[in-house]
C-alpha cells in the first residue's frame, strides 16, 4: 500500500472521528443536555433530530423523558393502633427538569431510585403510623397514598423529578402474627356462632311453647265443643225416643225388649234364667206389653 494510500485512510478515519464526536442524536424517549468541560450548556434538547456539538470538549448526557416506575422493597411499619404491618410500595415518577436533575443527582437515575427508596419509606410510616391498622385496609387507603405522594412529591420537585403516584401494592401482617390474628378471629366467629345458636334455641323453644300452648287451647275448645254437641246430640235422641214412646208405648215396649233379646242371644253365651221371669214375658205371652200398659 502507498503513502498516499495510508494517508488518506487516516484522513477518513479522522473525519469520521469527528463527525461522531461531533454530530449526535435525539430519540423520541430522551431527552438530552450537551456538556462541556462538566458544566451543563443550554437547555436540554427534547425535539427528536440530528443536532451538533463541538467534538472532544463537549460530551451528551440522555435522561429518559417517559413515565417510569419504581419497586420499593418491602417493609414493616408499626400502625397507629400498634399493630405491625408489612407493606410493599410502587412509585410512578418523572424527570420533568433534566437540568436540575443532572445537577442535583450527580449518580443519575439510579441515585435518583436510592433517594426514592428512603422518600417513600420515610413517608409511608410517618402517615401510616398515625391511623389504625382498619384504615389501611379500607377505602381510607387512598386518601392516604394521596397524601403520602404529595409529601413525595414535595421533597422531589426540587431534584426536577415528579412524583405523580405512590400506592400500596400489598400490605399483610407479618407471619408470626397472621396465626394468633386468625386464632382470635376463628374464636370470635365462634362465639358469634354459638351465641346464634343460642338464640335460635331460645326462639324455638318459645316457638314451641307458643304452639303447644295454642294447640292445647285448640283441642280443649274441640273438647268442649264437642260434648257440646254430644250432649245436644243426647237430649235430642231422648227428645226423639220419648216422642216414639208416647205414641206407641206397645210397640216401644216390645222393640226394646226385642233389642234386648239380641244384644243378649247375640253374643253366643250361655244364660241361666228362670222361664217364668219377667225377661221372658214376650216369648210366653206376645201381649204382655199390652197387659202392662192396661195395668198402668
């Protein structure tokens, strides 16, 4: 290879040096600060495009312009009513000043997600620790992650970073009280239970009470109406037998003495009787019952 061969490589190799040293980029999700010598010059350029620098003195920093999120570890937090809590926390933050931010968190955005960690644990147990434990498992929640993102939010504007939300992803009782939490609550249901069973045995037994005493009433009013109408029943059939005995006293004699021969020969025993008794006046004279009645 010639000189002016390896001089021109040379050349080439150091134009394109220098116009990678020199000419950079945007893309739609930065946004980027051009420094030189370490110090931030101008103001950040959030337009996607080709844009220049000078080369060698002067270096780009890109800072994500997107909405990004942060997992915070999870924690234990004692509550206002003193009962222990384990949370896990999320953030959604932005950096919304590049060049304060640059300028505040010299590490960047992993610095920026150590500061969050301690932000959002600092504030989380100062407004939790305040309320009983039911309100944070309440609808209550959300009036405090509102609370607990503008406290956030306060510290960070500062570093050109926006907190637009904190929420409470989980929040559990620690595992060494979550069994005496669900013993107390297994015996509270338990005595709830048995204090409904107890009332419904006193509801049925009054229930019980209620009938049998009706059901007595019922059948002495049965009773009562009942010999009511056998007695009625009994005068009308004395009425009806006296009326049939005043017209045909004869006959009335003889049918019942005839009832009276078949109730006694019905039965197939054996009777001792002497033939001359009064019991056998019809089989030794038909006009007994006449006889009789003349007498009387």
């Amino acid at each position: 290879m010639s000189n002016r061969s390896i001089v021109a490589l040379v050349v080439a190799a150091i134009v394109v040096f220098l116009l990678t040293q020199t000419l950079y980029t945007v893309d739609p999700t930065k946004q980027v600060l051009v420094r030189q010598f370490g110090a931030i010059v101008g103001q950040p350029k959030t337009e996607p495009g080709l844009y220049v620098k000078w080369p060698l003195i002067q270096d780009v920093v890109r800072i994500d312009r997107r909405l990004l999120d942060y997992e915070a570890e999870e924690f234990e937090i004692i509550a206002g009513d003193q009962k222990r809590l384990v949370v896990d926390a999320y953030a959604r933050f932005k950096i919304n000043n590049a060049r304060l931010f640059v300028e505040r968190v010299p590490g960047g955005e992993a610095s920026l997600r150590g500061l969050l960690d301690s932000l959002i644990n600092s504030e989380i147990r100062g407004v939790l620790s305040s309320v009983p434990l039911h309100a944070v498992l309440t609808e209550q929640r959300a009036s405090l992650m509102d609370d607990i993102t503008r406290r956030v939010n306060g510290k960070t504007k500062d570093l050109g970073v926006d907190v637009v939300d904190v929420r409470i992803k989980r929040a559990d009782l620690p595992q060494a009280n979550s069994q005496s939490v669900y013993n107390r609550m297994k015996t509270d249901r338990e005595r709830e239970a048995a204090q409904l069973r107890a009332e419904g045995d006193e509801e049925k037994q009054r229930i019980t009470a209620t009938a049998d005493r009706e059901v007595a009433v019922i059948k002495a009013d049965a009773g009562l109406k009942a010999q009511t109408t056998m007695g009625a029943a009994d005068g009308e059939a004395t009425r009806i037998y006296a009326e049939a005995f005043d017209r045909d006293k004869d006959f009335y004699g003889f049918w019942r003495r005839m009832e009276a021969y078949r109730q006694a020969f019905g039965s197939g025993g054996t009777m001792i009787l002497s033939p001359d008794s009064d019991f056998f006046r019809y089989f030794n004279d038909p006009n007994a019952g006449a006889e009789a009645a003349g007498k009387k």
